[in-house]
C-alpha cells in the first residue's frame, strides 16, 4: 500500500462512519462509546486504567478528526514540496514521510 492509499483509505472510512462528536458513558464497569444524542457506537469494558484510557482515545478519534489529519498530512507535503522547488510533487514527501513512520512503527 502506498501512503497516498493509506490516507485515501482512512479519508474514506471516516467519511463512511457515524460524525462526531463522540463521549465516553460509563455504567458499572461497562463503557460506552456515544454521540451525544446518547446514540451507542461501541460497548468496551473499564475495568483498567488502560481501559479507560483507550476509550478516551477511541472517542476522541472521530471522522472529523481523523479528516483533519489527513487533510494536514496533504497540506505539509504540498507546503514541503513547494518550498524546495527540487520536489514538486507532494507525493514524494508523503511517501517519504510513510516509509520512515512504518520504519519506527512498523
């Protein structure tokens, strides 16, 4: 997969899943994942500290969000291309910026 697959497939998902904003309710040791109409989009469980944790990012991970970092991600390729002139094409800085994050997260 090529980076600009990688964001355009992200780019996708978010604009397929339920919008933002999203919450966290909590019953018991029960979470929720909810809009705040008190729509349910994921049950998790929290009984850790971990748990809790990954349901707050979880619920801060919204389409707008994941939108946005996508749309920055373009931006500062096209902002880096355009300031070298040796590299026009943005692809090449989020190729090159793909590669280095799958090298330390890979």
């Amino acid at each position: 997969m090529t980076a600009e697959q990688w964001l355009a497939d992200l780019e996708a998902k978010a604009k397929a899943a339920t919008p933002g904003p999203w919450e966290i309710g909590v019953c018991l040791d029960r979470g929720m994942i909810r809009q705040r109409d008190g729509s349910i989009l994921a049950y998790c469980r929290l009984t850790t500290d971990d748990d809790i944790h990954n349901a707050a990012f979880i619920s801060s991970a919204t389409p707008e969000t994941v939108l946005r970092l996508v749309g920055m991600v373009r931006f500062l390729a096209f902002s880096a291309a355009r300031s070298r002139g040796l590299f026009m094409d943005p692809a090449y800085w989020i190729d090159t910026a793909y590669v280095t994050t799958e090298k330390l997260h890979g």
